[in-house]
C-alpha cells in the first residue's frame, strides 16, 4: 500500500500565490516596507504581544534574540533543551554564552521542568525553553521559580504556532518569544521568522540587529537622538550601533504570510483532531500515547517506541517507507544534540548518556506529517499498519 504521505503537503496554496500575483502588479516596493509592518502588527494582535519583528528565518530570530540578551544582561550561562533545533544552541555558543543542558518530559518532549530548577545558578541568565513539536513546556512551577528568581524565560515557538498554556498562547509569556515560519511548520512564507517581545527595550535591539545594527531603525526618536549626538562626526543614517548583519525580510512573505495567518486557527483546530485520532488509534503496548495534550498545537504526529528495540526499529522505518509514508528519526532537530559533531570540546565528550529521556527519542522516536486536509481514512490505515508491525 503506498499511503503517499509527505511531512508536509499543500501549505502554501493558490490563493496565496495568487495574493503575491496581485501585489507584483504594477510597481511595488520589494524590499522590506508596507506589507512588513502590516505582517508585525497583525501578528502581535494574534499573539497577544506588544511587538513583533520579522526576519528572514526562525534561525535569525534566534540569534538576535540571544544577541539582544547579551546587550541586556551580560554573558553567563543558558539553560537550553537537547531536544531541539541546532539554532537555539549555535546562537547561545556565537554569542558567547554557556549552553547548560536539561533533559526533557517524555510526555512533551520539552524540557523538563526540576531539571531546569536544577540548572540553575546566579550564572543564569535565562532558561531557553523550545515547545518542542506543538507541546507545552510551561508549567505555573517553572514559571513561578523564575520569576522569584528573575530569570528571563526565552520561548522558542517555532514548531508550536498557536499552543497554549492555561488559554494563553503560548510565545507570550516569556520576555522574548521566536516563531519560524519554514515550509514544513504550522503556516510558511517559504523562510521566515518573527520575534515577539513586550519588552521597549529589547525591541528597539532586535529592530537594529535585524538591519546591520543601524541606529536608523529604531523607532525610537530619543534613543536615535542620543547615539547622533554621542557621535557628531558619523553621518546620522549610518550609525551602526551593534557588530550585526542584515537578517531583513522582504515584502513577498509579508505578503504570504499575512494571507496565512488568516486561516491558521482553523488549520491547527484541524491538526489537533488529527493528532487525537492517531493517538486513539495506535497500540499503546507498542507505542507511547500518553503525552500532555492540553493547548497542544502539533503539525507532526510522534511516533515514540515504548520500549528500546533495534529490531522492532527497523521494522518500522522499512515499512513507512514501503508505504511512501516520510518520516524523521529522532524527532525535533534530528534527536540529541549533544552528539552532534559542533558541540565536541565545549561539552565532554560522553555528556549524551547523562540525558535518558532524549537518548530514548534519538533512537527510538519518529515523527510524521500532519497537515490541515489530510484524510481521516489515511490516518486509520496508518494506525493499522503501525500496529501489524510485530
């Protein structure tokens, strides 16, 4: 039987290359403008934040985050997932912080909450929570430690668009939030990526690392006043007041996704019927289905093991792909990171079998595509299959 099932399937549609038909006509402008700000604001009242700032990529906002926190708070230590994608740990080593690993829940693949508390010391300088897949990292405990012991909470939203703790999104509880808009995630603009803040501050950085650091494009008229005139000798509008790149937009996926957003509470409420009747369907003797489902928001179903089986393993992988059926072992970000090859010589070399719970996903976790029109029915013969295999 081939299912003929993609990680993703129809997430841009013709209505949306049809929306950046009509804007091409004429003269527009392409370069970051009117459709940029418009994507901003519209985000931040669908969020629930006070600004936003779009960039060129999920990994962009990730970098300017940590970037901006460096401004803000120091160097020190970030406690991060290791369970998750390679940008959130590269942006905390490049920036010149310590990663500091937590080892994750198993029924959110997020980090797990009294490992975080753990980790955490007066180097500190922020907990770099990702919701990994559509789960819920938060928890009112973690939540509550931090701010007795004012630790900024950084979200990485990128896989979770539309998650929510306690009914609140889930992106607007942390000082900074990331969000990615890749192809494969919730809603695309082909690349793309947005940070979220109600933080004056830090967005008046985050404007100015997104464009080569310029002081120009803060829209804050005293802050600019003040670097013109701590630097009379530098011509006003090139005052580059950070060591930063251009991680800019462009109007097309302002265009595209400002057309998305429109229809991407319908899509997730789509997604999570899905997920449930996946999760209904499959045999919990072979296969973990008691994740933490409350304000989940997946566009993938995880495929966990229950129990650690090479043999089972192989099984499965030959027969999703005899099925057409694509799939990613390890989950977010290929599984642990901690083995990947660029964190040698910043953590031991061993530190992997310190973190059970993600070693067990690395090996033993997969996920497939779970997207708006997929059908009822291939969700059941996927289910059936799975379940056959012995």
């Amino acid at each position: 039987m081939n299912l003929n099932w993609p990680l993703m399937d129809n997430n841009i549609i013709r209505q949306d290359l049809d929306v950046v038909i009509d804007f091409l006509k004429g003269d527009p402008i392409l370069t970051q403008s009117h459709n940029v700000r418009e994507f901003e604001k519209e985000w931040c009242e669908w969020l629930g934040v006070k600004h936003s700032v779009l960039v060129n990529s999920g990994a962009s906002a990730n970098f300017i985050t940590i970037a901006c926190l460096k401004q803000a708070y120091g160097l020190g230590e970030i406690i991060v997932p290791p369970l998750t994608w390679v940008s959130d740990i590269s942006s905390v080593i490049v920036n010149g912080f310590k990663p500091v690993f937590a080892d994750i829940n198993p029924k959110t693949l997020c980090m797990n909450e009294n490992a975080i508390i753990d980790k955490l010391n007066d180097q500190t300088r922020a907990v770099f929570l990702t919701h990994a897949q559509g789960f819920n990292g938060l928890s009112d405990k973690l939540l509550n430690v931090l701010k007795e012991r004012q630790i900024p909470l950084i979200e990485d939203v990128c896989e979770s668009h539309g998650a929510t703790f306690k009914g609140k999104k889930l992106g607007s509880y942390g000082l900074v939030s990331n969000f990615s808009f890749y192809f494969a995630h919730h809603m695309s603009t082909i690349e793309g990526g947005m940070i979220c803040t109600d933080d004056e501050k830090l967005y008046q950085i985050c404007r100015m690392y997104r464009s080569h650091g310029m002081v120009r494009e803060s829209t804050d008229d005293n802050l600019k006043n003040l670097y013109v005139d701590e630097n009379p000798e530098l011509n006003p509008e090139f005052i580059f007041a950070y060591p930063a790149f251009n991680m800019r937009s462009n109007e097309i996926p302002a265009v595209i996704g400002r057309n998305q957003l429109k229809r991407l509470d319908s899509n997730n409420v789509k997604r999570v019927q899905n997920y449930d009747l996946f999760l209904k369907n499959l045999d919990p003797k072979k296969y973990r289905t008691d994740f933490e489902l409350e304000g989940s928001s997946n566009y993938a179903f995880n495929l966990v093991l229950k129990n650690p089986d090479q043999v089972f393993c192989k099984k499965i992988m030959k027969k999703l792909k005899e099925c057409g059926v694509e799939f990613r072992r390890g989950s977010a970000g290929g599984g642990n990171q901690l083995r990947q090859p660029y964190l040698k010589g910043i953590i031991p070399s061993e530190e992997y079998k310190n973190y059970p719970e993600v070693e067990h996903i690395h090996f033993y976790g997969f996920y497939i595509g779970n997207y708006p029109d997929l059908q009822e029915e291939k969700i059941h013969q996927l289910c059936q299959i799975l379940n056959g295999i012995e």
